[in-house]
C-alpha cells in the first residue's frame, strides 16, 4: 500500500472535526459574499472561503520579457486579450490531425485565467529578481536528465512508467507549493484554532495541517508533512518530509516549502511560497499569487473514474509491441 494511504487517526479526527465545522458550501451551497468576517474569534486571519488561483501570468518570465518586472496597464490588457486568442480550445486546425486532438477538450472545459496577476508582473516569482526559477545543481540535473531518458525508453512499459498526473495520482494544484493547472484551479479553506484544511478540487486531496506546535513526523509523504503557525496576521506553513517521487520543478527528496497565507480583503488572499532545496536549486526561490474569493462550490474530481486515457496508452503501446515496433521508437 502507498504511503500516501496510510491512515493516520489524528489526521482522520482532524478532518471529521473539520468536516463539523465546514461553512455550508461544503453541503453544496454557495457561500455569501459576506459570510466570512476577515478576523477568527480568535483574532487570526479568516482563512475560509473558497478561492481561486486562475491566472494567465506565467511562473517564469518570458525570455523576451527579460528586464521588465511590472506590464503597464495596456500591456496588461493586451496580454489577457492575447492569451485568450492563443489558448482559445475551439480554435482547430484542420489542416493538422494531430495539433487538432492534441487540443483535447474544447475551450468550455479550460479555466486557465483570464487576468494577469493584480501587480501585473511578467512572471509569479518574485525573487530572484529575473523572475527565472534558478539552475539546478548538477547533481539534481543528472537526476532530471536521467528520469527524462528512462521516460523516453520506456514511456509505457506499465503503468508506473507514466507520470503522477497520467495515473491520477498527484497533479501540482496540490502542492506544495500550489499552482494553477489548465482547468479546476478552485481550493476550499476551513481551519479550527487547531488545523487548518485545504481542500483540492483537483484532484481532490485534502491537506490536512495541523496548528498546535506539534513536531513534524518522520513519514515521507506526496504531499509531504504540513505544520502551520500564525505570524501576525499571516499564516505560515512549513512543509518538509516530501519523496523524490514529486520532483517540483526538479527538486529532490529534502524539498522544503514555506508558504504564506495573508488575507488581504473581503475578496482576495495573498498566497506567496518559497522553495529552498539547496541540493537541487542553487539558491531558493519565491513566488506570490492573489487567490480570488468564489462562489464555488468545489466539486469532487473523480479523476480514477473513467481513466480511459490510461488504459488506452497502455493498449496501444501493447499494440506497437504486436505489430513488431517498438512504443520508444519515432514513427
């Protein structure tokens, strides 16, 4: 059984406890624009909602952007405009079957964002300056360059050849660290005075986070071993005990997330992350995104259900084998 299975009872106490007190869109109801007060009776932030990440600003600066750090306000618009253009699903090519289906869905299904982010930077990170994720060392490079080879010679052997995604396992909305993907980018927050829970739409994990002081624990895990704790008005979650199996962005098995909540109005949370992994990155790295407030609600994303996608890369590699070629080789 994978570990990421493996029932822990006090996370399984934390969900019921949190599932207790879940604001009603978790019923199924969307929740009121003016339902959720910006302080706890606590006095910490008010974290719960439902938010979106959707953005067209891409995580790393374009190269031809290079030096320029902010759009302006017509550039900005020019930009959405663009990329509404260029990622609009229904735009088919007919004179090209295979560009033609690699669109896959038409352009209803897609929920890539339509604003740049609210500051109009060229890229999500923030530091380092250049908006770039920094070189990897050479040894997580070798890695990288060593699991790209083993992709290319044995792309669909068997199931555990294709990636997390494919086999609905994990995808990057989960974190940590957070990121918008190509549809579903919604989250749910419902925190106690002691957890704090993070539901994904897609593919529907449910980062539990506990915020009582407790140590973080000694059990690697996809989406890590998650511990917050309040500095001011800003939620900190520290996040470490990950497996080489994630691979964010090249990151190795001793990733170390820091992310940070910050309400910032009725509308709008300040999600910001760092990646420090010495032995994979040369230096750390940050990004920062405003989440969106919604009316949701988030819907289950079944993505085991009819995986036909997988079931039919595997029959079609078998095919290729019959036939007497090899699935590795170019047509």
């Amino acid at each position: 059984m994978s570990r990421r299975f493996v029932p822990i009872i006090g996370a399984v106490a934390a969900v019921i406890a949190v599932a207790t007190l879940a604001p009603r869109s978790m019923a199924g109801q969307s929740p009121s624009k003016t339902s959720t007060p910006l302080l706890t009776p606590d006095n910490h932030s008010n974290l719960e909602g439902i938010w979106t990440n959707a953005t067209v600003t891409p995580l790393e600066r374009p190269r031809e952007l290079a030096g320029k750090e902010f759009l302006t306000e017509a550039e900005a618009t020019e930009h959405e405009k663009q990329a509404r253009e260029r990622n609009n699903g229904d735009r088919r090519d007919r004179d090209n079957i295979d560009n033609d289906l690699a669109v896959g869905y038409n352009d209803i299904w897609w929920d890539r964002g339509t604003k740049v982010v609210a500051s109009r930077r060229t890229s999500l990170i923030v530091d380092p300056a250049d908006g770039r994720i920094p070189p990897l060392t050479p040894e997580a490079q070798r890695k990288a360059d060593a699991r790209a080879e083993a992709r290319r010679l044995h792309p669909s052997d068997g199931p555990e050849d294709r990636s997390l995604d494919d086999r609905c396992i994990k995808r990057g909305t989960s974190g940590p660290p957070m990121l918008q993907a190509g549809y579903n980018n919604n989250y749910q927050i419902v925190q106690t005075p002691q957890h704090l829970a993070i539901v994904t739409e897609m593919i529907h994990e449910t980062r539990i986070i506990p915020m009582d002081g407790s140590p973080h624990g000694n059990v690697r895990q996809l989406l890590g071993d998650s511990r917050g704790r309040w500095e001011g008005k800003t939620l900190v979650v520290e996040t470490t005990n990950l497996t080489d199996k994630t691979n964010f962005r090249g990151s190795g098995e001793n990733l170390h997330v820091i992310e940070r909540f910050t309400r910032v109005d009725e509308d709008t949370l300040l999600y910001r992350f760092t990646v420090d992994d010495p032995q994979s990155f040369t230096k750390p790295w940050s990004a920062e995104i405003s989440w969106k407030r919604i009316e949701g609600p988030v819907y289950e994303y079944a993505c085991h259900e009819g995986n036909y996608s997988m079931a039919n890369t595997l029959r079609n590699a078998r095919a290729e084998e019959k036939a007497g070629r090899s699935a590795r080789q170019e047509p």
